[in-house]
C-alpha cells in the first residue's frame, strides 16, 4: 500500500494538474466563504506517493510551490495553521478589509443598524 501524503493549497480556485496517468484535483477554495459562512484560509487534499511523483514533473504545480501557495507534507494537520505560515491568497482572492488596508485603498463603510 502506498504512503498518503498531504498538499495544502491557499490557491482560490481548486486545481486539476495534468500528469502522465491523467489528471491529480488539488482543493483550492482557500479564502472563499463556504455555504457554512465559513472562509478557511487554506485546504487539504490527500495523495498516493505515486500521484506526488507524478505532480512534481508538472510545472504549474511547480510553480504553485515554489511562490508559497502550495506545501506537502507526510502527516495530516489542520490546514488552518499549515496554511498560516505559506502566502496568504493569490491574486484571485477576494478584497477582504484587510487586503484593501494593506493596498492603502479605502475599505466599504458597513451600514449596520440602518434602513429597518
């Protein structure tokens, strides 16, 4: 039986990489607000050492990797805290008030509590 490891994506699309046998789908979603009202900042998707093998002659998964947006790991942890030490979002990510602050633009004004 083949060893399982572990890709933790903070892409904001999910990924299907082409290799040999086919095609390996990576989660992506990261930083996307789930139906749950939910937005992870990073996802998991588990893989065969033989799937890896196959991803690391792919050259965008290559580059998903070597910019930060994509880590694999032997040991499955909660991609919440994997995902806090890669690169936060790709350019694709929604405008939160955070990013604006940190682009220098102005954030919305919430209108809470107004038109009852």
């Amino acid at each position: 039986m083949s060893q399982s490891l572990y890709v933790y994506c903070t892409l904001s699309n999910d990924q299907n990489y082409a290799v040999r046998d086919g095609t390996v789908f990576i989660h992506g979603q990261a930083n996307i607000m789930t139906k749950a009202m939910h937005t992870p900042r990073g996802r998991v998707t588990e893989v065969s050492a033989e799937q890896y093998a196959q991803l690391k002659d792919n050259h965008v998964f290559q580059l998903h990797k070597e910019n930060g947006f994509i880590t694999v790991e032997s040991r499955k942890a909660d991609p919440e805290k994997v995902a806090s030490d890669m690169e936060a979002s790709d350019q694709s990510a929604p405008d939160t008030p955070e990013s604006l602050e940190a682009e220098g633009k102005d954030t919305p004004i919430a209108n809470k509590g107004k038109g009852k």
